[in-house]
C-alpha cells in the first residue's frame, strides 16, 4: 500500500468517526426522533431513529470486500439500494450525502460530502425470522409462504452463462478454502482445530469427486444472481408481506451462487435455530416449484459451508471465538460427517 493511500484511508477513517458521532444524535436528523440506537458489524454502522433506518459503511478492508475509500462506500451503497429492492421494495428508500458546514454535520446539504447514507423503512423486530424462531412461532404454512417467494425470485433470477467450467469450479474451491484461512486465526482450542482440518479434508474431497455435478450445474443455469445472504436475520414477516433485505452487494462472485447454496444458506440456519421440523414444508413446496433433482445430494455440503461462513461472521463481529460462532461451527462439524 503506498503511503498516500494509506494517508487517505486513515483520513477517511477519521472523517468517519465524526460523522458516526454525530448521527447518534438526534438532532442530526431532519425530524428528530425521541431516541437513536446505534448498531454496529463487521462492516456497517446502523442508526435506528424512529421509523427509518441509516446505514453507512465502515472504512474497512478484509480479503473479501473493500470499502476502504469514499468512492467505493458509496457505490456499494448504491449497488446495495438498487439489488435489494429486488426482494424488499418497500424498504429501500434511498441513498444521501452526509457533510460537515459551519453549523454542523449535515443530512444532505451543501457542502462537499463527506460520507454517505442509505436510508431504509424500519422493520418491526418482532416480525423477523430470527425472532419468531426464538419465540416458537413459525409454522409450517409460513414457511411454504416463504418458499413460494424464493423459488419465484429463483426462477426469473439472472442466469450467470458466461462460466468457464474449470474457472467456475476453482473459484468454488477457492472460496471453500478462503473461508476456512479467515476462520482458522480464531479457532484456538487446539481439538477444534483439529475438527477444523477434518472439515477441511472432507469438504475438498466432496468437491473433488463431484466436480463434474458442480460443473453441470453451472452449465446447466443453476447458478444465477440471488441473494448470497439469505439467513434467518434477514427475513422479515411483515404486515405488508415477507421482505427479504440485505443482500451481498460487495462481492458479486458471492452472490452470484448455485441455488443450492442459497436454499442451504437458509435451511441451515433454521436447523441452527432450533427449527429443523420447518425444514421439510419449505423444501417441498421450494421443489414443487423448481424442481431440483441435485438438492438432497449438495445440501450437506452447502449447508456445512455456509455454517462455516457464520461462524466467522460472528467471530469477526466480536473479534474473538465466541458462543454463536461456537454454536454454528459445532453444526458445521454435524454436517461434515454427512460428506464422508
């Protein structure tokens, strides 16, 4: 990294502090709310004030995403308005300058910005998966409701046709291998490190002997542009309807994924929450649908991986190996015995 970037990295970083500072006031906002409460990621920082939600990035780069620049914040933000209103379109309502005039850090205004903002509709917590989860509400009717809404967005999803099937099946691999490297530092019991490279082992090994199911599947069209996050935290039934936010923006090599995946993603967690008899209503009225012959034969595979990938976000998110990213690797290591 040259010295000027990092210069402007860390003058971004600062400028950032600020403006966070700021926005848990609640003046800052054009109709003050009685309170603001501020949430923070990985790579995000979150205001809740009143019926709207502000969401800026972080000045941050990992392997796997850069936001490291003003520029880059904020055409992530825009690629984030716009794909997600594909599944959520009433809660994405815009993206706004942020910038400091003589009177103060500002919510649009004249002055060159100096962050930026994406503005969303604030959806009731107690409607969101995670929560109706934790609360044994969700029936079986609700989940072929929300297979219904994914295998339709499934189906008229883009398809991705320009992949080389050796290139799209090292960049699979590729991306088995990178997660477990960023998951590895934080794994410090030495007996999970060992299960660690047992998982290793045999999630390669699955992937080497069905390469030719993976290749298959790419040349066949099930690999297309969808969500790339979809877990419990990001579905919310509401009144209006079931919203599906927050997808993967940063990375379109993660989100552009076999539906498998996707579907794995979601089963996964459920199962992880505590809602593994909710799994079969969905998956029969997904299959229904779109019928996926493959699904039963890739899903240990996929929902492993994916376990593997929530265990580092959480991990991530608290800096350190920590009980949710405990809970999501002990399934991680369940689904791998599944693979031998």
């Amino acid at each position: 990294m040259s010295a000027y970037l990092a210069k402007r990295i860390i003058a971004d970083w600062r400028s950032q502090e600020s403006s966070v500072a700021a926005m848990t006031q609640a003046t800052f906002y054009p109709k003050p709310p009685d309170r603001v409460t501020h949430r923070e990621t990985h790579i995000s920082h979150l205001f809740f004030a009143g019926a709207l939600v502000y969401k800026i990035k972080k000045a941050v780069r990992y392997d796997f995403l850069d936001f490291s620049t003003l520029a880059r914040r904020r055409y992530y933000l825009q690629e984030e308005f716009h794909l997600n209103r594909r599944l959520a379109p009433s809660v994405y309502l815009g993206v706004m300058p942020i910038a400091f005039d003589g009177s103060g850090w500002r919510l649009g205004g004249w002055a060159e910005p100096a962050e930026y903002v994406l503005v969303m509709r604030r959806l009731p917590e107690r409607r969101m998966l995670s929560f109706l989860l934790e609360t044994k509400q969700v029936t079986a009717a609700m989940m072929r409701k929300l297979a219904k809404l994914i295998a339709e967005f499934h189906r008229s999803a883009k398809r991705i046709q320009d992949i080389e099937s050796d290139v799209y099946f090292s960049a699979l691999a590729d991306q088995w291998d990178g997660n477990l490297e960023e998951l590895e530092p934080f794994v410090r019991d030495s007996a999970d490190r060992e299960q660690l490279e047992a998982i290793r082992i045999l999630g390669t090994r699955f992937l080497r002997d069905h390469r030719g199911l993976f290749v298959r599947r790419a040349v066949e069209g099930w690999v297309r542009d969808v969500h790339g996050d979809l877990h419990a935290e990001h579905v919310c039934f509401a009144p209006e309807g079931i919203q599906i936010f927050d997808c993967i923006e940063f990375n379109p090599t993660l989100r552009r994924c076999d539906l498998a995946s996707e579907i794995a993603f979601l089963l996964m967690d459920l199962s992880v929450r505590g809602g593994e008899t909710l799994r079969e209503p969905f998956i029969a009225r997904y299959r229904e649908l779109l019928s996926d012959p493959d699904l039963p034969r890739l899903l240990p595979f996929f929902e492993c991986y994916r376990a593997l990938v929530r265990a580092k976000v959480h991990a991530l998110r608290g800096r350190q190996w920590n009980d949710e990213a405990a809970h999501y690797f002990r399934y991680a290591k369940r689904l791998a015995l599944q693979l031998l």
